[in-house]
C-alpha cells in the first residue's frame, strides 16, 4: 500500500466519525449552547493530545524563513474554529442531514478557492469529479422542499471556512509535526471559543451521563483523533482529492439519520447520494491528475 493509499484511508476513517457527529451535536445542542459545546469539545480535545504526545505536542518552532509555526497553526486553528462555530450555530435551525449535505458542498470551494487564491489548475478528470459530487450535494440537498434558511445560510459559511482551512493545512501540514499542529488547532479553537462562551451564554446546568458521553465521542474521536489523521493525512495527498473523501461525510450523515429514524430521504436525496459517490470514485481513478506532488516516505 502506499502512502498516498494509507493516507486516504486515513481521511476516510475520519470522514466515518465526522458523519456520525452531525446528529450528536444536534442532540446536544438541546443541553448545551454552541460555544460552549465547542469550548468543552475542543478543550478535551487539547488535553487529550497534550497527554499523548508530551514530547511533541508543543514542538514548533521557526519555518524555512525565520516566521513563527505557531502563529501559522494560530490562523489555521481560527478557520477550523470559524468553521464550527458557523456549522454547530447552524445546526440549531437546521437538520443534521441538511447541515452534512450543505457543509460538504467545500468539494467544490476547494478547487475554487485553489484556483482563485494559489493558481492551482486542475485536469479534467478531476473536474468531472468535483461537478458530479456538486450536482450530488444539489440533489441532497433537495431545494425545491422547505427552502433555505437561517441553517443553511451559516452551514454554508462554516463549507467557505473549512474549504480554506484545508487549503491551509495543505500548504503548511508538510513543515510542522503532526502531533503538535493538531494540538495548536485544538488549542486555538478551544482559546477562542471558551471566552466567547463566557461572555455570551449563559453557564451550562449539570451535565447528564449522555451529555458527557458525547462530549467525550466528539472532543477524543472526532476532534483530537480526527485532526490528528486529517493533519497527517494531508501531508501524502492532495487537498482536492482530500476534499471528495471528505464529501462523503454528507452521505455519512443522511445515512445514519435514515437508519435511526431521525429522517427521511426522497428519491431525489437518494440519487444525489449515489452522485457523490460517482464524483469520489472518479476522483481516486488511478493516473488522477494531482495538483501537487506526493510526497515519498
């Protein structure tokens, strides 16, 4: 296996956990307030990779041209926190399917925002992928029902967010550790969302079992474990290929809200899922054109 095919395993490992996530925090959400729920995540998240990786969490120091790797990893850590603030205020007034749906329309940002930001261009296969998952996420998303609303709006701006964020991570995740990056995006998230929390709502009650039990699913598995394979991942692949792995996150979602009866999907959702599909299939054709260079163990 190489380590390009190691390193997408990886990412679709943590696409499995982020899928399962939108309807914990929707769950959540009716015991905790968005920033607080995000500061006790990512906070347990921090500790957790701290405790880890002892030696190495708090190894960066200066890049190639004498600036501050964690001033880097500060900026990265703030689009990962733009990301989910705007996603998990979003999942207030939407649902979790919606919000998978709409939040992994960055299948298409990323391309766009590579193109338009880093002159990155892109060959036609992967463009084919991108507008088959972008058709897919249309059909998911099933406009002509309830319309879009307030949800949706600042889903779609938590997509932007974290579109620019693995952009960043793409650039960057190659010259620093991977334990000590992932634990300064867990630690910035959490630095900007503790105080915010403090300031704007209200303190949480006592917490019941199931309310620390998911606390504990998203800060150690879908926080620090999934960052930590996202920051080591996207150091073998290129981060349009990582963006159509990470799409299926969206199907993810709808598929485990159908399953526990939290949803129900039309024809149309059900086609726009098999799309998404397509797109990542003809993404990780062999001879793909890659946007950047792999790099080699």
């Amino acid at each position: 296996m190489t380590s390009r095919s190691r390193a997408e395993f990886v990412l679709l490992g943590v696409t499995l956990a982020w899928g399962g996530s939108f309807l914990v925090v929707k769950d959540t959400l009716a015991a905790l307030p968005p920033l607080s729920l995000i500061a006790l995540r990512f906070t347990l998240a921090a500790a957790a990779l701290a405790l880890a990786f002892r030696r190495n969490a708090f190894a960066l120091g200066r890049d190639a041209r004498g600036g501050s790797q964690w001033s880097t990893a500060g900026w990265i850590g703030a689009l990962l926190w733009a990301g989910f603030a705007f996603q998990t205020a979003g999942l207030l007034y939407t649902t979790p399917a919606r919000s998978g749906f709409i939040t992994a329309t960055y299948v298409a940002l990323v391309p766009l925002l590579g193109r338009v930001f880093l002159a990155r261009a892109l060959g036609k296969r992967m463009l084919a992928a991108v507008g088959a998952a972008l058709a897919g996420l249309f059909l998911l998303t099933d406009p002509r029902g309830s319309g879009v609303n307030l949800g949706d709006a600042l889903t779609l701006l938590s997509a932007l967010a974290f579109a620019a964020h693995l952009l960043a991570l793409d650039r960057h995740a190659r010259a620093m550790p991977s334990p000590a990056l992932a634990f300064a995006q867990m630690a910035v998230v959490a630095g900007l969302a503790l105080p915010l929390a403090l300031a704007f709502e209200d303190a949480p009650h006592a917490l019941s079992g199931r309310s620390l039990a998911a606390i504990a699913y998203l800060g150690l598995l879908c926080s620090a474990g999934a960052f930590l394979g996202q920051t080591w991942g996207q150091r073998y692949t290129t981060p349009v290929r990582a963006g159509l792995i990470f799409s299926l996150e969206s199907l993810f979602a709808a598929l485990l809200s159908v399953a526990i009866g939290a949803e129900v999907l039309t024809p149309w959702q059900w086609l726009g899922g098999l799309m998404l599909l397509a797109g990542v299939v003809i993404g990780e054709l062999p001879d793909a054109p890659l946007t950047q260079p792999v790099r080699a163990d």
